[in-house]
C-alpha cells in the first residue's frame, strides 16, 4: 500500500485539477490519495475535491480542515486518515504536475533496497515562471549523511517507509514550527529525523518520468526567505546535536 499526502490550501484550479488527476492516474494499483484541505476559502478548491473524490471513489480519500494552521498540521490529519497498512508514504503538492509511473518506480527501486534505506527521492523538472516560463531539470546527488545537516537536497515530494515511525514522532510538527520558523521545513525536518536512523538513497532517473514542481514568486518558500533560512539553521543544529556533531 502506497499512501500520498496532498495538503491543499486555495491552489489554483487549473493546477489542482492537473495535480489530483496525475496522482489518481498513477498506474500503480495499491495507491491511495489523501487530499487533505487546509481550511482554503476558495469555493471551488472544495468543489473539486469532491468530483475527485466522486471520479475516484477506490481511490481518493478527503480529510478537512475547518482551519488553515500550517502544512504540518495538514499532513498530519493525512497520516491519521491514512490506511494503517500503508507500506510506503510520499507526498504530492497540490500545484504539481506528476508522471503516471512515478510510485510504481518508486516502489520498485524500493523492494530492491535493504531495510535500512527509509527514503527515496527523484530527480525532477522545475518549471520556472520568471522571466518567462521554461522548464529546468533538477539533477540531484547521492545521499551523505553529513551534507544533509548542511544543506536540504532532498525534496519535499520524497517516499519513505511507514516503519519509520517506529523510532521516529509520527507528525510532521515539531518544536518551533509556530515561532521564527513560521511554518517552513516540515519535511527537512523529517528527512532529518528520519535519517537519525536510516539512510536515504537517489533514484538517478531521467526528470520526464517523475515529476515537475512549479517554481513561482508567491509561494510559500518563495516569498519568505527569512523563516526558511532560519528554520534551516534550526533544524540543522538540533539535528548535529543530536548526532554528536555539533
């Protein structure tokens, strides 16, 4: 069983459509998509979530939030509402755009890792809407336990193993969330948490048969560089604390 989190907070139309339809189109058959709604304003953020909901019935599962309170708290009312036989997590952004085979390679590359590999993350397209739109492939670099205390490489839209939450919190809140980091890293600081015990591996594919993330001016990660650059710094120096590395 392989379970994605889609978090939603007033996505564009068109964007939320093409990303809920990629996710639900996935060929791999054992696949559940939660859409989980972040309290969004936008009437027709709902209404769409409840055609995908009515196209997808096996497959679509819908969590609501009355409320926005942050990514974090969205992904964690996707991991409550999740199928506790889920095998395999990941998560999808509600503006992205997702290749059909995207799990099933996952997955596969997956069963062939020993136990010890908990994460799996992709090389992507990055369509880039300034000065004018074009798409950049993102090629990213083997796993290193060290470089990832310094630098987040790994992307948010990464698979991991559920038996992580074994050794691990299972939310992807953590201490500081509310304050100067204003609501960023939620998955830095999972992929930080999870490599406290396990390791992360680089799936080297060619970007057109995986994914492609929207790079925009008023995103999230875009338009506050100051709460990004401080909940790295943060959540770096608790994790080589941890690790006996500060």
């Amino acid at each position: 069983k392989v379970t994605v989190l889609m978090p939603i907070y007033n996505t564009n139309e068109v964007w939320l459509r093409t990303a809920i339809r990629t996710q639900a189109q996935q060929t791999y058959e054992n696949l559940d998509l939660v859409l989980i709604d972040n309290g969004s304003t936008y009437a027709t953020c709902i209404e769409i979530q409840k055609e995908a909901k009515e196209r997808w019935p096996d497959r679509v599962i819908l969590s609501q939030e009355t409320s926005k309170q942050g990514t974090a708290y969205a992904l964690d009312a996707g991991l409550k509402a999740a199928d506790p036989d889920t095998v395999y997590f990941t998560k999808a952004d509600s503006d992205d755009i997702f290749h059909r085979d995207r799990e099933a390679n996952r997955v596969k590359l997956f069963e062939k890792l020993p136990p010890q590999v908990a994460l799996v993350y992709d090389n992507f397209f990055q369509l880039v809407y300034e000065p004018r739109p074009h798409i950049l492939p993102v090629t990213l670099r083997p796993y290193d336990y060290r470089a990832l205390l310094n630098e987040n490489y790994i992307h948010g839209n990464s698979m991991w193993r559920a038996s992580v939450y074994d050794k691990i919190p299972k939310s992807f809140v953590y201490d500081g969330y509310e304050g100067k980091a204003n609501r960023h890293g939620e998955d830095y600081n999972l992929w930080l948490s999870i490599t406290d015990h396990f390791d992360g591996y680089w799936l080297n594919c060619d970007p057109a048969f995986s994914w492609t993330y929207r790079a925009y001016r008023t995103s999230k990660y875009h338009s506050d560089r100051k709460g990004v650059d401080y909940c790295r710094a943060l959540l770096q120096q608790r994790a080589k604390e941890r690790r006996g590395l500060a």
